[in-house]
C-alpha cells in the first residue's frame, strides 16, 4: 500500500512510518519544516514539504494520487494557540478529507483524541476546550464524506513502550492511558480492516491483543 501520513513528523506519524516501511508499504509522510526530513527519511519513509495551514486542496491531491490510503496524524502541538487548534486540528483534517474524496484515495484513518464530542466542562482552559471543539467539528466534518472512514480516539498519550495489548472500542470506554508505540500499531492493523469503516473507536491500555481487538469489531 502507498499510504499518505499528515503531520509526519509527530511522534505518532514516525512510529506509524517506521512501522509501514518495515512491512513493505510506501510512507508518505507531510512534513512543514524541511529540517525535519533526516527523522522522516530515517524511518525509510519519503518526506513532502507542505504545510497544512498555508497549502490549498490541489497541493494535497497531488500529493494523495496514486495513494491507497491516508492517516491524519496531525497536531497544533502542546503550547499553541487556541486559534491553531482550529487551522491545524480541525481545517488541516477538512483540507486532507477533501482532497483524499477528489482524487479516490478512499480510506482514511483519522487520529483524534479522548473527549471529542462532549462539551467541555465549565472552567475549562480556554485552549484545550478548543482544542476539543476543534477536533468534534473535524470529526464531524469527516463522517459527511464519502469515504471509507475510521476515527481513533485514543486516551492520554505515553512514550513508554508499546504492550500489543489494549482495549479498542466504540464510544465510551472510560478514560486512560495508551502508549504512542501503541496506537501506531493500532493504526497499521485499522488501515487494512475494511469492517471498521465508518467506525469511531476509543483506544486505551488493555488486555486483548491487537490483531484480535481490530477483528472483533466485525462481530
């Protein structure tokens, strides 16, 4: 497969990378900051210099053609703004749909996060509640599009090692942890699994081991 990767040099997006070349699979990975190329080609990945925030449509579907596949794995990142919550969380993941829906690359995995879809409760800083508006209305913006469509919720990220174990499920499963080794992992099995288009999954720590997690979601 020849599979896309936006945000490629996120921690996630190098894990998935890695994990793709090593199978076989073409990476793509959309990276803003052309220093950040050694990391990405490293992973045996290719590296395309092209900024979310800045780039129109047709820049991502030059980008997408001939793709089987396409991972929004992007962030405004800890520190930013409230505002690049929305540029980069939420219009950075409507620009990639709208691209992969005018050139066919019909499968698309979007890493969001835990929380999405519920009000933030009162007295929430001002830029995680938008972080988490921005991510429902990227969500949202997703489910309207023909597209073969999975969003990942994972808990609070660790950088500990992945466990192949974890708990994978629609919404609500209740709040934890989750490795970064993990849910690339999770990502790389939920690209080939046709059954969980137009699924919304939560991911955390658990005890069922990948593979058989991602196949259970057929029953």
């Amino acid at each position: 497969m020849r599979i896309v990767i936006a945000g490629g040099h996120g921690k996630i997006a190098l894990l998935l990378a890695e994990r793709l070349t090593g199978r076989g699979h073409s990476a793509i990975a959309l990276i803003r900051n052309p220093a950040h190329a050694s990391e990405v080609y490293a992973t045996g990945a290719e590296p395309v210099v092209l900024d979310l925030e800045q780039a129109v449509v047709t820049d991502l579907a030059a980008t997408l053609q001939g793709a089987d596949a396409t991972v929004f794995a992007a962030g405004a990142g800890p520190g930013s703004s409230a505002a690049r919550k929305y540029t980069v969380d939420r219009d950075g993941s409507i620009l990639l749909a709208e691209a992969a829906e005018r050139v066919g690359t019909r499968r698309f995995v979007q890493i969001s996060a835990m929380g999405t879809g519920l009000a933030p409760a009162p007295g929430t800083d001002e830029v995680w509640a938008a972080y988490i508006e921005a991510k429902t209305q990227a969500e949202d913006d997703l489910r309207s599009r023909d597209l073969d469509w999975t969003v990942l919720r994972p808990g609070r990220l660790t950088d500990g090692p992945g466990t192949g174990s974890v708990t994978l499920a629609p919404p609500r499963i209740g709040r934890g942890d989750i490795s970064r080794a993990d849910v690339a992992d999770v990502v790389v099995a939920l690209l080939d699994a046709g059954h969980t288009a137009g699924l919304t999954l939560e991911l955390v720590s658990g005890d069922t081991p990948i593979e058989a997690a991602v196949a259970a979601l057929a029953d």
